[in-house]
C-alpha cells in the first residue's frame, strides 16, 4: 500500500533546508541540499512509520501565499 504525505520545506538562518510533515507528529529533518533533505525525509517518514506513528487525517494541500505587511 502506498501513502502521500505533504512535506512542508523551509530553508533556517543557517542556510539548512528543513522538512516537516504534518501527518506524522515529530516527523522532521533537516539537510544541507534538497536532494539529501528528501532522502532523508523519506527515511524520516519510514523510520516513524516503523515505530508505530499513526498518520492523522489532514487537510488537503492547495498552495502557498507570502504577504507582505507595511509596518
């Protein structure tokens, strides 16, 4: 059986590309390049999927906005 996930990627003040997915609580990662960050997101997602984490339902993606806000 196989299973979609949504990966929300960010890049930190480091520089590092960061990985989370909703689905999976604690499910995260982090890698210099977004080649090695989604390897090792999909090994992420199978390691928590082997220690029994149970994927919740979550909404279905649309999209990204960036607003920007005059202060």
């Amino acid at each position: 059986m196989e299973h979609e996930f949504n990966v929300i990627i960010e890049r930190d003040e480091e520089g590092w590309f960061v990985a989370r997915v909703p689905e999976i609580r604690g499910c995260h990662t982090q890698a210099k390049s977004l080649d090695k960050l989604m390897a090792r997101t999909r090994e992420a997602i199978e390691a928590c999927l082997e220690a029994g984490a149970v994927p919740k339902q979550v909404s279905r993606f649309v999209g990204v906005q960036r607003i920007s806000i005059a202060s």
